[in-house]
C-alpha cells in the first residue's frame, strides 16, 4: 500500500483547567490555537462562565477518528482518572 498521510492537517484533544470553579473542560478541534482564543474571549457556552482557564495538556492526532476516540475516553471516567494521576505534578500548584 503506497498511501502517504496527510500530516499537514493535526486534530487536537486539550484539557483545559478553569482557575474560577477549579475543574476541567476537555475538548477537541482542528486548530488549537483558534480554539484557545475563543476560550479565552468568552466565545464557547461550555466555559464562557468559568473564566480564566488555563491550558494545562494537549495532544495532537493525524487521524480525526483518533482524536475523537482519545476525546471521549478522556471524558469517560477512567480516562479523567488516568490524566488526573498523569498530571498530578502539573496539578498540585492549581489545586
């Protein structure tokens, strides 16, 4: 199979972390940096009321589907217990 991939073209899955109520948004996107400006602009329903928030982790994916696997096990609940305890370094300050 000679197929080349387009890797031009990243899926993001972010975790960003509201210093407001001190919780999570975990979300995803073709364009992080976009996406992170419309956090911080009040500009997305989901966190718009919990402002500050602060970009605590991100991952990047050449596969959408994969990206959209790794967002939703993220959201499950093993997955928040897995990057709470791969953070926790990252967390202690915040928390």
């Amino acid at each position: 199979m000679n197929e080349t991939l387009d890797v031009s073209v990243r899926y993001y899955v972010y975790i960003l972390y509201s210093l407001k109520d001190n919780k999570f948004y975990i979300g995803f996107t073709n364009n992080l940096k976009k996406r992170l400006s419309e956090h911080g602009g009040g500009n997305v329903e989901a966190t718009k009321n919990r402002l500050p928030v602060k970009l605590i982790h991100y991952e990047y994916f050449i596969n959408r589907a994969d990206a959209e696997a790794r967002e939703r096990f993220l959201k499950s609940g093993y997955g928040r217990k897995q990057f709470k305890e791969i953070l926790k370094n990252t967390l202690k300050p915040l928390i």
